[in-house]
C-alpha cells in the first residue's frame, strides 16, 4: 500500500503570485492522490488574497487539504478566509480531520495551525503574567486538538498536518533564538500519542526538509523556501521500490522566519 | 535617561538591523519575515528569498526610501515553482 502525497506551505499569495504555481499543479493528478497545504497560504489574511488562493489551488483534479498560518490571521478575517477556500472546494482544518479514499487505502488527515513555546528543556512555561499563560495555553490547546483528531481517524495512514513545526530537527538554519517562536514539542508529543505515519508543517522559511519526533515518526518542513519547487511529493507506505529513492536538495541558506 | 553619545553620527548597526526589519515585516505592502539585513561598511545588503519579483522591488523601495543616503545591495532571490523533479520514499 502506497499513498502519493504533496505538500508544500508557505505560498504567502496575494495577486503577485497567481499563475506562478499553477502549471506544475496541473500535473499533480500524475504524481499524487492528495495535495496538503501547510498553512501561511496569504501574506496578510484578507479575504482578497484568500480568493487568489481559491483560483491558484482550486478546482485541481486532487483533493486539497490545508491549515492556515500565523500570517492567514493577520487581519482577523480567519471566517471569511476559511469561507473562500472551502467555496473553492479546498478542504481547512483546525482540530480536526478528514478521510480520503485513495487508490492506496484510507488516507486520515489531521491538521492544527498549532503555535510556539519552545523544545523540551528550553520552553516556555504555564506560569507567571497572564500573557505568558496565555501564550503557552494556547500551544497546549491546540496540541491537545491535534491529538484527538490523530486518534479519532478511522483510516489506513495517518498524517499530520500543522503549520508550526513539532520538532526541532527541522528549524536547522534558523536562529536557535527564535526556535520558541518556530514550533513546540506538545505538537510532537500529539503525533506521537497516534499511529503518525508523516508530519508536514511549515513556517520556518530557513529550516531543513528533515527530522524525525521522539517517538521516530518521519516530519517534513514543507515551506516553500525550503524546498524551492512548487511541492515535494512523499511515497508513504510499506514498499520501498529502490529505483526511486532519491535525495532532495538541501535546504536553503538564509536566516529567516515568518 | 538615554545619553546620546556622537549628536549627529549613525545609529549603532544593530538598530538599523532591527528597524529595516521590523519595516519590511510591518508594512502592509510588504509583510515578509524572511529578509536578512546586514550593514557592511556604508552600504546596506539584502538577502532573502520571495514570491514574486514584484515583491522583490517593494522591498528595495522601501528601504531606500527610509534610507535614502544608504547604497543598498540586494541579493534577493524569487523562489522557484516548477514541478518536482524526484519523489520521497517513505517506507
Ligand atoms: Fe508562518
Ligand atoms: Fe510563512
């Protein structure tokens, strides 16, 4: 059993951009059974560059399946957003998480934008100011939700899909600085706590394609910047057909976020 | 009470740092985080990679524009977006 998956996050669209990735999304139908979208799809969250988003990866002949990022809520449109893109047939999650049937099996799909706080040992706390709190409830929560989905899917493959990262294998290239800022280890601690086959996230724009949680389930950094095409394709399953094991370039250089 | 040491001479590089970056983040024209700035000597480098080559412009205006005395290099690159050439095996 194989599933075919793309993914990439961080497209960050807005008028500029509409066509650039549409050529190589025409030719998805050849090379997966599933498009997954890992968040920061506008550069600010209006619903005019949601809609750029809607004619850029709508009506594709593969599903798609996406979580927004902390820059699809800049201008507290998250509704109308989320609106668009489903009117477009794109499928949002939060929380939650959906099942596809595909020539492979059962695909389950669970999605959290999720948040920051930091890695084991250097991360934020639940104590002190009411920001702070706040700031590391709101990881937990969204950990929390992303667990319960994983666990609630009835399929034959489970993915996971956020935008902030669960590991810190994948922010290489990023300041270790801002780390805290990039991802958290509740969101691994989730993936782990179900059967994950893959985690895809985005959001470190200066990160590397690959890591791996505590409990050994496969994460990739799927951000645009990372890896320079319009999207990588994973063969995720039980047979390994040699041939086609090939290495994906290293990630880029630069020393940035968002 | 700040002391201002050198009425008149640039500020340190470290704030010029942070506030062309912090420009290019909170400007709605611009709104990206994945710009490095760095100050050489008595030019400004850019380095970074966007979407679109439009964007890349709007980033050099702006700058310039808040540091109009500043030689600005800019070595900013727009991600590509063809199709992928190989696929990943997860067994
Ligand atoms: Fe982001
Ligand atoms: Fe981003």
């Amino acid at each position: 059993m194989v599933i075919r998956i793309a993914a990439v996050g961080d497209v960050h669209l807005d008028e500029d951009v509409v066509g650039r990735f549409r050529p190589a999304l025409e030719e998805l139908p050849e090379c997966a059974d599933v498009l997954l979208l890992a968040g920061d799809l506008t550069r600010h969250g209006t619903e005019a560059e949601a809609r750029c988003v809607a004619e850029e990866f709508g009506g594709l002949a593969v599903p798609v399946v996406t979580v927004l990022g902390n820059h699809d809520h800049q201008c507290d449109q998250v509704p109308q957003v989320v609106k668009v893109l489903e009117d477009a047939g794109i499928t949002v999650l939060e929380g939650n998480g959906v099942v596809l049937d595909c020539a492979g099996g059962r695909l389950g799909i669970a999605g959290v934008k999720g948040f920051g706080g930091g890695f084991a040992g250097r991360c934020a706390s639940d104590f002190g100011e009411p920001e702070m709190k706040a700031f590391v409830r709101t990881t937990t929560d969204s950990a929390d939700r992303l667990g319960a989905a994983l666990r609630s899917l009835d399929c034959d493959m489970l993915v996971a899909l956020t935008h902030y990262s669960p590991v810190p294998d994948t922010l290489a290239g990023e300041p270790l600085e801002i780390y805290p800022f990039l991802g958290s280890y509740q969101l691994g601690q989730a993936i782990d706590s179900a059967p994950t086959a893959l985690a895809v996230h985005g959001h470190a724009h200066a990160g590397t394609e690959r890591g791996t949680t505590p409990g050994g389930v496969r994460v990739r950094n799927v951000a645009h910047p990372v890896i320079k095409q319009a999207y990588s394709v994973f063969h995720v399953g039980d047979q390994l057909d040699t041939d086609q094991v090939s290495p994906i370039g290293q990630s880029g250089s630069q020393r940035s976020w968002s | 009470m700040t002391h201002h040491r050198d009425i008149g001479a640039a500020p340190p590089d470290e704030y010029v740092e942070a506030e062309i970056q912090r420009l290019l983040v909170e400007d709605p024209a611009v709104a990206e985080q994945g710009i490095t700035v760095i100050r050489r000597e008595r030019a400004l480098v850019l380095y970074g990679e966007v979407e679109s080559p439009h964007r890349r412009e709007e980033i050099l205006r702006l700058v310039s524009e808040r540091f109009p005395d500043v030689p600005i290099t800019s070595d900013i690159g727009v991600i590509r977006t063809q199709a992928p050439t190989e696929i990943e095996q997860l067994p």
